[in-house]
C-alpha cells in the first residue's frame, strides 16, 4: 500500500496559523480564569507543546511513516466529502451508519482510492474505524478538508482531556502540581501520538473529560450538568471507538468512588462490613460489565482466553520467522503461555519497553528513553523502600488505586494483545499518566527525593 495522499499543502500556509489563532482564543479564555499563575502556564505551555506535537506528527506521519492508519482516515474524510457534495442528502446517511457494507449508498465512494485493494474500503468495515472520518468531517467543513487543521483539532481535544485530567489529581495533590503537569500534559509519547487524526486523541482525552466530570458531580458537587453531558459524550465516543478502554475506566472509578467512601466510616466493624459488602457488588458488577462488553466485537480481543490464544500464536509466529532469517524489525514475543508469565511480559513490555538495544527507528528511540525512565523510577522506588511499601502506599490512597487498577488492567490488555512496539507505544498512551502518576505520589507519600536528574527536568518543563 503507498501513500495516496500528500497532507502538506499550500493551504497550510494561511489554514495553519489561523487554525492556531482560533485554538489560542480558546485556551488563552480557559487559562485567564486561573487565579493560580502557575495553572496559567501550564494551560499556555500545554498549548505550545501539543503544537509542537501536532507539527512534528504531520511531519512525521508523511515523511517517516509515509501514511499508515491517519492516512487511511484522512482519504475516508475525503471520501465523505465527496459524497456529501455529490447530493446532500448523503449526509444523513453518514450520520446513521455505524460502519460500511457493500450495500450502502456511499460506499462506491470509498472504492479506487488509488490504494490497493480498495483498502479504504475494507477498512471502514470496521465500525471504531469508520467512527474516526466521520467525526473528521466535522473539522474538515470548517477547514475546508486541510489535514494539518484536522490533527490541530483533534490534537486539541486531547489537550482539554489531558488538563481535566491534571486538574482532576491537582484536586487532591495541589503542592505537586509539577509533577503532575509533567506525568499528564507534557508525557513525550502521549503528547506525540494524541496529536493526529487517530483514535488515539479521541479516546485519551475522554478519559480525562469523563473523570474529571465524575470528581464534579460525585465529590465537588458542582456543574452537575454540564459534567452529565461530558459522560455521556465521552462515553459514547468511547464506546464506539475503543470500548474496552471504557470498561477498564469504569472499573477504575469503581474502585475509587469505594476507597473514598469507605475512608469516611469511623468505625472501624462497619468500616469493614461495607468493605466486603462494596466488594461483593463491585465484583458482581464488574463481571457483568466484563460479560457484555467483551460480548461485543471490538472487546472481543480482550476475554483472558483470547489473550491466551493470541500470545501464544503470536509467539509461534515469530519463532518461525526467526527461523527462516527473516528480520523482525520491532516486532517482540512473549516467551510464555503461563498466565502468570503473560501478565508479568505484558506490564513490563507496555512499562518499560521497549529497552534501548530493542530500538530501530528514531521515533521509537524516544520511548524507549520514556520507559527507561520509568523503569529507572520504578527500581529505584522498590531498591530504596521495597516492594511492600511500594503496594502498600498505592492502596491506602483512593486516587492511587484507581491509578493502579487502571495502568495495570489496562497495561496488561494491551500488552498481551499487541506484538509491535511501534503499535504498543500507540495503544498504552492511555494508562502512562496513570503509572507516572502513580509512581511520583507513592515517592511523596514515602518522602522519598526524586533523582537530581528527574526533579531539574521537572523545575525546567513547569
């Protein structure tokens, strides 16, 4: 398959910039209300970094990568475009289908993209992957269909996700906000790969939308409506793009909302009664959450058993191509079919992989400098406290186990179902803050010092 479309153009020229002036209107008005000076540069530098992050993803994405799934999405925009401007009617059509068939009235507009196959086609059969052109379209009217605007857009979803998500834990950490700002807002790779025309941008910034709207009805008790109406469009979004995302976070919020709740019983027997009692409901929810949205086709992939049978195929296939000489390029195996093993490969390939002798591109040198200092943190951590404390920390706190239950579930979803570093670095963006974030509180709740090195990193970034 080559690369069908060029998504730097003459337009970008004047398009670009006045995509930029409209979005800085909009976060200069959201970061003006910040009475904290310190909140108000981290609204500004956020801008300027996911700038950045979008300029260097376009870039990136024709001039390394050469196309890949952004280009894909881009030419189904294009194609619902076409369709739209064919007869406008068609409009309704695309609002109503949930994914494309041979028998829908737009679907010839998809055939002879002049990629083999008739790829874009075949790859809106899926309904997460039709999902994303068909919000695309929105940006693309009001742009007149310039990529570089589109990856601004949703680029700068993501960046209001990743706030209410720093926002969320600065709730709660107000002397950290550093740390936090540089563990949410300003992480490499989930500044890099929420930057694009993606699923990506999409699904990261709900979680922060719908977890900070959740904080305002349940905890704050504030903007109760404008919160319900984030949860529901997030969900929604969520839901159709990658519902398994959807159903680790509701696990995750779960298990928080019990914490706090059960912090605020004095007595300690009723304290330990609503523990089981919050327990047994939990599970049983979560297993009727886990039965339906596994049911589904998009979470299919996730059931243990599937994992199972995928890890073990995948590793049979690698073994093979090692075999017959053939390069593996950032491709990686599991080495076990226990499940304890996978679990164990899983954490540490989406954590702290991949290592820097297993780099083979530039882009990927990046994360394994990212993870290799999240591994550094980690052993540190466990060298200077141990690992009791380590688990100790992270489930007295009701923020960090939520932390903990999310990166880890999640982390282990990905890892196990994923066999290319380059599609993994991609897949786990949404569980890093979390761990990151998980692992600077458990190092104040230890009064333990960050390295030099890390905490001049983090006074230089904020």
């Amino acid at each position: 398959m080559l690369l069908a479309l060029r998504f730097f153009s003459v337009n970008d020229i004047v398009l670009g910039p006045l995509c930029i002036l409209i979005l800085f209107y909009i976060i200069r008005s959201k970061a003006e209300q910040q009475t904290d000076p310190t909140l108000r540069n981290i609204y500004y530098r956020g801008f300027y970094f996911k700038i950045f992050c979008v300029l260097a993803f376009t870039f990136v994405t024709e001039f390394v990568f050469k196309g890949g799934d952004t280009s894909l999405y881009y030419q189904g925009v294009k194609d619902l475009r076409s369709a739209v401007h064919a007869d406008f009617n068609n409009l309704g059509t695309i609002i109503t289908t949930s994914k494309l068939n041979i028998d829908n009235p737009i679907a010839s507009y998809f055939y002879y993209d002049n990629y083999s196959d008739d790829f874009t086609f075949n790859y809106m059969l899926s309904s997460s992957n039709f999902f994303i052109p068909r919000l695309g379209l929105i940006p693309s009217f009001l742009f007149f269909n310039n990529y570089l605007c589109i990856n601004f857009v949703f680029g700068f979803f993501a960046l209001g996700g990743a706030i209410r998500l720093f926002k969320f834990f600065y709730y709660y950490y107000p002397k950290y906000k550093k740390e936090l700002a540089v563990a949410i807002v300003f992480l490499p790779s989930v500044g890099f790969w929420s930057s694009g025309l993606l699923k990506d941008p999409i699904t990261f910034g709900s979680i922060g939308y719908i977890l900070y709207a959740v904080l305002n009805i349940v905890i704050k008790k504030k903007k109760i409506s404008s919160s319900l109406a984030w949860i529901v469009i997030c969900g929604v979004l969520t839901y159709f793009i990658k519902v398994y995302i959807l159903l680790v976070l509701i696990l995750a919020i779960l298990l928080w909302l019990f914490a706090e709740s059960n912090k605020t019983i004095k007595d300690k027997t009723l304290r330990n009664i609503f523990t089981v009692m919050t327990i047994i409901v939990s599970l049983g929810v979560s297993v009727l959450l886990l039965n339906y949205f596994t049911s589904l086709e998009a979470a299919q992939q996730y059931k243990l058993d599937t994992l199972m049978d995928k890890a073990e195929y995948q590793r049979h296939v690698i073994e093979d191509l090692q075999a017959n000489g053939v390069e593996l390029g950032s491709n990686f195996k599991m080495n076990t079919s226990n499940p304890v093993l996978l679990a164990a490969n899983s954490l540490l390939a989406t954590f702290f992989r991949p290592f820097i002798w297993e780099v083979n591109t530039p882009v990927a040198l990046f994360s394994a400098i990212e993870s290799l200092i999240f591994l550094f943190l980690f052993l540190n951590f466990l060298f200077k406290r141990g690992v009791k404390q380590f688990f100790k920390l992270s489930f007295e706190d009701p923020r960090m186990l939520m932390c903990f239950s999310f990166a880890v579930v999640f982390a282990f979803a990905v890892g196990a179902s994923t066999n290319n570093f380059g599609a993994l670095s991609r897949y786990k963006i949404p569980c890093m803050p979390f761990f990151f974030v998980l692992l600077l509180m458990v190092y104040k709740a230890a009064n333990l010092p960050y390295p030099r090195f890390f905490q001049r990193f983090v006074n230089k970034i904020v």
